[in-house]
C-alpha cells in the first residue's frame, strides 16, 4: 500500500511522494475504495503479508492506518500471524506512536534512517537528526515493537570507510532483527543528479562503494546476519516475509498511487499522480497501465530475482518449469562466471558469491534470454 506522503524531499530519492497534506483525507479514502474494488485480485488467497511503503506512511494519523487495515481485515483473508510492516522515519516513532501501531496491528517497522552522522543527514536533506536516528531504535523497542528493519546507506561522498564501520557496529550494538542497505545511486531528476552535474558535489565514487559493501558483508557475517538477498541481511528467522515474496514470484496486489501489482503472468501499475488517482478511483475505475508478461519476460525476471538470493538460482527448478534446453543453456552461460570466481555451482544451486554480488544486475543480464 503506497502512502505517498513525506515532511521534506532527499536529495537522491525519485520515487513517486508530495511534501503536500492537502489530499491526504481524499487519498486514504480513495484508497479504502480499491480496497474493496480489488478483493478479488488475489483470487481469495490468504493474504500472509501487508506493507505500508511510501513516501512515509507514518506521516498518517493512527485513525487513518486503523481504518485501512480494518477494510483490509473486512474485505480479504488475512492470515492470523501476518507480517504488517509499516515503513517510518525516525523523527515519527516516539514511543507512543509505536505503541499505538502495535495495538493496531503493526508488527514490523522499517525504519529510514540511512546514518547515524549528522552531516551526513544534513547532506540527504533528511528530515531527522542523528539523536533521532537512534531514539527511534531505542522507541520501538520500550514499545514492545522488536521486529525491526532499518535502512542504511554506504558510498556516499562524505561516508569514510571508518563512519560506515560506526554505522553498522550501531545497528549491530542494538541489535536489529534486520537491515537492508543500499549504495548511493544517482537517478536522473533528482536534487542529487542536478547537484553533481553543476558539480556543486562530488560523484559517486564506484571502488569505494564497492570496497563498502564488501566491507559490509564481512561485519554482518561474523555478527551472525544471514545476507540472504543482495541488499538485506537479517538474524536467523527475521527475514523480511513481505519482500521474500518478490523474490519468490508471489502474487501481490499494490493499492495506492504508483502501486504495482503482479498475477504471476501479468503486472499492472497505478498512475503515479495524486489528483488523477483520487478522481479515477472516484468515478468508479483505476487510472493504470498493464503489461502481459510473454514466456522469455517471465523467464527473465525468475532469473534476476533468484539470483539476487542466497538460494540462487535452482537449475532442477528452471528445468522443471522451462525445460531442459534452457537449463543446458543457463548452466553452460554460468561457466565463465564459476571459473572467475564470481559464482559457486553446489548441488544444482548457482550462488553468487561476495564479489559475485558486485555484479550482480549484469551477471542477471547475460544469462536472459
């Protein structure tokens, strides 16, 4: 459920969001009405997992999230121990408001806060300090809420390799079920992009991103996190169910504005605008664009999304569902990579390994169709 509302823009971000509340009441109440127009896209499966993303969701009154899970709760299935994540900066988990989401139903937060260093957050233009970023930590947890995401990233230009070794020995020192790290990319319309090219600040430097994430992989193995996909590591049991099933090809179902949603065979996506959301919703249908995936898309994608996992990618699977020919061709595609070491062949499983992982949107790349 995309909640597309945030205090202030940062500077790397390009994701659909509005620093405007003025629409805020029209948007939940729009989105309570595809809630019960597509109780049927999922084809009444039990729905395990429900994700507030954004934006930032816990910008919402708590009246706001109660009425949407409540409609979720009326209109689908939801299972009994459903993972319901609601994505929040650290300016808004005070202890009360944590509290109040946990008797809501919320029992997992994924927290943006990307450093713990003040210039550093001054520099992404985040709306939360550096106190903040770990007051939030220590909130959650004083209101029973101890399964816990948060969001850090490495190879920005003022990130030190010794401040990115202080970042994550914080996250390991309050023991976070979960982390999810990602480099500094440069996406074109942002305030980032504009600032590097008028070369007000510095580019993004490729080895010491690099360096960084190796470095990354090393700390959080040796302090007992499973790296079970590319950018997320958790502690045994606490992997993110939610976004496991992307990477499992699961059905899902996106409300909101820019939301996607994926059948298995084909994937749709609302109209990233506010305005024309609310009023197609309104008069009675969803402003949004469709894609049939064909058989070698979906081969694809069963590739790129395996391989970003610590299971890798299953060769007696992609022979069962794509038959012997693409598998011959996929495991003669990987030798390149297993004699450089950049991937390990074990047991019909083809894993990247830590400089695997380096490459791992290209390696996808080479072995589609």
């Amino acid at each position: 459920m995309h909640i597309p509302f945030c205090k202030q823009a940062c500077t790397y971000c390009n994701f659909h969001f509005t620093t405007s509340l003025r629409h805020k009441d029209d948007l939940v109440k729009a989105i309570q009405k595809e809630i019960i127009a597509e109780k049927d896209y999922l084809r009444g499966e039990e729905v395990a997992t429900i994700y507030f993303g954004g934006g930032t969701p816990s910008i919402l009154e708590i009246s706001d999230l109660r009425f949407l899970i409540s409609d979720l709760n009326r209109h689908y299935p939801i299972a009994q121990d459903a993972e319901i994540t609601l994505e929040a900066n650290p300016d808004d988990v005070t202890k009360e408001k944590a509290g109040a989401w946990k008797e809501i139903g919320i029992n997992r937060l994924s927290i943006g806060i990307q450093s713990f260093f003040e210039e550093e957050l001054r520099w992404m233009n985040r709306a939360h300090n550096a106190e903040q970023a770990k007051a939030c930590i220590e909130n959650s947890y004083a209101a029973g809420i101890d399964n816990l995401n948060i969001d850090l990233i490495y190879g920005s230009p003022l990130l030190t390799d010794e401040m990115w070794k202080q970042n994550v020995d914080t996250a390991i020192g309050y023991d976070v079920t979960h982390l999810s790290c990602y480099a500094l990319t440069v996406e074109e319309k942002t305030p980032l992009h504009k600032n590097i090219s008028l070369q007000k600040t510095v580019d993004i430097d490729n080895d010491k991103q690099a360096r960084q994430f190796l470095q990354l992989m090393n700390w959080l193995r040796k302090a007992g996190y499973e790296h079970y996909e590319v950018s997320n590591f958790a502690k045994p049991g606490f992997r993110s169910r939610h976004n496991s099933s992307y990477w499992k090809g699961t059905s899902y179902l996106g409300l909101g504005p820019s939301a996607h949603s994926f059948n298995g065979s084909e994937r749709r996506w609302n109209i990233a605008n506010n305005n024309v959301y609310i009023n197609s919703i309104n008069e009675g249908f969803a402003e949004r664009e469709l894609e049939a995936l064909t058989p070698s898309q979906q081969l694809n994608e069963s590739i790129m999304i395996s391989l970003r996992t610590v299971e890798g990618i299953d060769l007696s699977k992609m022979q069962m569902h794509w038959g012997a020919k693409e598998r011959n061709r996929i495991e003669n595609d990987l030798t390149k990579y297993i004699q450089t070491g950049l991937i390990t062949l074990s047991n019909d499983h083809a894993q990247l390994t830590d400089e695997g992982m380096l490459r791992a949107d290209g390696i996808a790349a080479d072995l589609f169709v």
